[in-house]
C-alpha cells in the first residue's frame, strides 16, 4: 500500500470514528434530544457526496470512511427522526 493511501485511511479513520462516540452514546440511552436535525441532515448528505466521489475516483480510502460515516450518521438520523414523530416535534 502506498503513503498517501495509508494517509487518507488514517484520516479517514480519524473523522469517521469521531462520530462513534455519540452513535454509542445514542444506542446506549436512546437519548437524541441533543442531536441536532439540521446537522445530521447535513452530515448525510456530505458523506453521501463523498461517497460518491470516492466511487468516482476509484479512491479506497473515500469509500471506506464515508461508508462507515454513513452507517454511525443513518443509525443517530434515523433515531433522531423516530424521536420527533413519537413526540410530536415535526
């Protein structure tokens, strides 16, 4: 593997894992009140367009953290949304 894929994989690794600590946070006491829509709304549609354009360019390292992003921030959204429509906060 060459330096700059191993750079972009630890990067990748550094951004995307930042996002576990409160996906676990969220699972463990299924509290979102503190999630904010709008940024997980943005946070979805950036790692979605940055997962395109790591398929676009072929680019392993891309895919794989926007991957990973998309599963910790589609679990937090997903809970977030549920959360709203239980409480009657659409």
């Amino acid at each position: 593997m060459d330096p700059v894929t191993i750079l972009g994989l630890a990067a990748g690794c550094c951004s995307t894992f930042a996002l576990a600590p409160q996906a676990i946070k969220v699972w463990r006491t299924q509290a979102v009140d503190q999630l904010s829509i709008g940024m997980l709304g943005l946070m979805i549609t950036g790692s979605m367009l940055w997962l395109y354009y790591g398929i676009l360019r072929s680019d392993v390292s891309i895919i794989w953290a926007n991957s990973v992003a998309f599963f910790f921030i589609t679990y937090m959204l997903t809970k977030k949304i549920r959360d709203m429509i239980a409480t009657g906060r659409t």
